[in-house]
C-alpha cells in the first residue's frame, strides 16, 4: 500500500476546518452573469471608503522600491508607531495583516499539548492558530454573545500558555469596557501570553478607547494587536502590527519571515498612520451607517447585537438561506453559522447607497426564504 505525503501530515493538521473568507465581488459576478459594478460586498468589514488620498500618493512613490526587498525591520514605520503609543521600536513586531501577528504569538508561544484560551463566537483565526500547532483550544461559552472574562480567566490550565481576546469581538461586534479588561490582565497568570486584539479598535468612540498599549509595562505577557485593514482601508495590503514588551517581540521576531510585510504595505502604513482626519471621517460615516442600518433592520421587526464596529449581527432565521436570496440580489453578506449563529447574519457597514441597497433587498431574501422551509 502506498502512503501519500498528505496522509502523513499530522493529524491536527488534517482535521483543520479551513477557514471560510466573505465571497469576493469578482466570483459573484461569474457565478450568476452579473457586472461587479452592481454587486455591494458588505461581507469582509473593509472600510468602504478605501485608503485616503496621501496613502495613495505613498503608494505610487512606492513603486520605485519594487526592485529591492522591503526593509525587513520596517524602521520607518515602527519609527511612526513607537511616537503615536510612546514605546521604542523594539516594542513592536510588524506582521502581514494582524492575522500574522495573531499566528506569529501562536507558533512563539503553543506545541503539542499545550493550549490557548478563547471564546465562543470570537474570531475564527483563534482555534486556526491554536490548531495548526498541535495545541487544544479551550471555548469559552459567551455571555450575551460576548466575551465572559471572569470564566475565562477561571478557564486557564497549567498547560495554557494563551488567551485570545477580541475586543470589541468580530462577528459579534461586542465590545468590553478597559476596566473589565484591565480587571482580566491582573486575574491572569503572567506566564500565560494574552493576545489582545484590537482590530477594530479606531472606530472605537474616544471616550471607549483603552489605549492598552499603556497597560504592557505592568503586564509584559500582554500582546496587544492592530491592523491596518479595517478603518484605515487597507485590506488588500495585508499590514498590522503588534505592540508588547521587547522580549516577547524578540520571540515573535524570531519565528516570522525576515521579509513578512512588503514594501508598499510599510509606505502606506506610514502615510495612513500620519492622516488622523481620514480616521476620524470614516469613524464618522461609519456611526451613521450604523444607524441606517439598525433604522432598517427595526422597521423590518429584526433583532439586531448592540455594535462597537463596522458591522452588524442581525437575526435572521436561517442565515444560510437569507445569505443566498441576497447573492441573487447582487448583495455580499457574511453567514455566520460556523461560528455557531446560523440564525445569523454579519452585515458590514457600506456607503449609505450600499446599505440601502442591501435594507431594499432584504424583505423579499426574507420572505422567500421563509417560503423555501417546508412547513410541518
Ligand atoms: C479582520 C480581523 C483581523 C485581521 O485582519 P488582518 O487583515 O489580518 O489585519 C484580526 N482580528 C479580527 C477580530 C478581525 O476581525
């Protein structure tokens, strides 16, 4: 009998459930025969808006360094982010997308036997990153559909050596408030490394903001994690970033490609970092799309999760079916029933013509779907 390389992969490599991406605009448009022009994605929490003006401008200086490896130390851009949360440079690790960092902690820090705490409903790259090393994920059940810090701080074993916490929490857009958090760092074992991830952290209200970046000198196991992907629209770049203390980062050094993020995404990273009012108009837009959304979902009688982002969790009844009537209407949705809310949907905050699109399209995906259950 012949045994085939794959089949003699580990076994926790094998089981992995691959991860689910939001469906791109272009393959949408293949499958039903439609221009992309008329299909809204509001499945991926990209800001609608894109990057601004001077990042643009960056990129296209930019295109003169395309023949030599990018700096692999990033020093402009660690240079900009160590000024903004008054840390040195040896602070910061910078990844391709956060979801770098998020793995980059997990190959530092699991093996075999080991394992990483995290909640239900919380971030899919989670119990991903947890798996592909070999270590066991331990789910915390949610409370109200958000993270229940006091049960997971009880959760951690003598064999934890991570928790993962999103705040606020993708797809459920719950957020916890930096006391609560605080209160969770102290209750936590220093020898267990908490991945605080804050990618949605900019379109925080101020007055919300935790600047946990202040909180890694009295907690050097604290790994806060940013991205560039969401507020300041760069998704497609693929740039995040990781604060904590400099031996942690030498660890997470250590582990990631000397060359992980390249050239174009570092000059817009900086250029995107320098425009604060780009942050702030999307913030902006992004609180009244909200709303417009909400308005919609509760003249349609739909439950809908209080939301600390860019997007929305509205119910639904059968989120697999909904998700398909839209498709056919030329709007991008995101199901979420792997993450166990298949009554579910997570609605991404549009342009206020794309989340009118999708409120327009929604009353009849609703009701055929409810047609297409067969009645007992
Ligand atoms: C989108 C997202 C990320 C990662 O995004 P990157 O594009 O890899 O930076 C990380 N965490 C959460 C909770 C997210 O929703």
């Amino acid at each position: 009998m012949i045994t085939t390389a794959a089949a003699l992969a580990p076994e926790y490599i094998r089981s992995i459930a691959p991860y689910v991406p939001g469906k791109p605009v272009e393959e949408l448009a293949r499958e039903l025969g439609l221009d992309a022009a008329h299909i809204v994605k509001l499945a991926s929490n990209e800001n609608p808006r894109g990057p601004g003006p001077r990042v643009l401008a960056a990129l296209t200086a930019a295109a003169t360094e395309l023949p030599r490896y990018p700096d692999g130390n990033g020093f402009a851009l660690k240079a900009a982010l160590s000024a903004r949360f008054a840390v040195s440079p040896e602070h910061i690790v910078l990844g391709n997308g956060s979801n770098d960092i998020l793995e980059l902690a997990a190959q530092a820090f699991l093996r075999p036997g080991d394992s990483a705490v995290y909640a239900q409903h919380a971030f899919a790259v989670y119990p991903l990153a947890t798996q592909a090393r070999g270590a066991r994920g331990i789910e915390v059940p949610a409370r109200d559909f958000g993270h229940d810090l006091d049960a997971m701080a009880a959760a951690v074993t003598p064999d934890t050596r991570i928790v993962f916490v999103a705040n606020p929490n993708n797809p459920t857009g719950t957020w916890l408030p930096p006391d609560a958090v605080e209160r969770f760092l102290r209750a936590v074992p220093a020898s267990v490394a908490v991945v605080l991830d804050e990618a949605y952290n900019e379109y925080l209200e101020p007055g919300q903001n935790a600047h946990a970046t202040r909180w890694i000198a009295r907690h050097p196991n604290l790994i806060v994690s940013r991205t560039f992907s969401k507020a300041y629209g760069l998704a497609g770049l693929r740039i995040g970033y990781g604060v904590m203390d400099p031996a942690v980062a030498g660890l997470l050094n250590r582990v990631r490609q000397p060359f992980n993020v390249n050239a174009f995404a570092q000059a817009a990273a900086v250029a995107a970092l320098a425009d604060d009012t780009y942050v702030d108009e999307s913030r902006a837009l992004n609180r009244a799309g909200l709303a417009q959304l909400v308005a919609g979902f509760d003249a349609l009688g739909l439950r809908h999760l209080p939301s600390h982002a860019n997007f929305v969790l509205v119910e639904v009844g059968n989120g697999a079916k909904v998700f398909d009537r839209l498709l056919r209407a030329g709007v991008i949705v995101r199901p979420v029933g792997n993450y166990g809310l298949p009554a579910w949907l997570r609605v991404t905050v549009g342009l206020p013509s794309e989340n009118a699109r999708l409120l327009d399209a929604l009353p009849e995906a609703l009701a055929e779907a409810r047609a297409a259950v067969p009645v007992a």
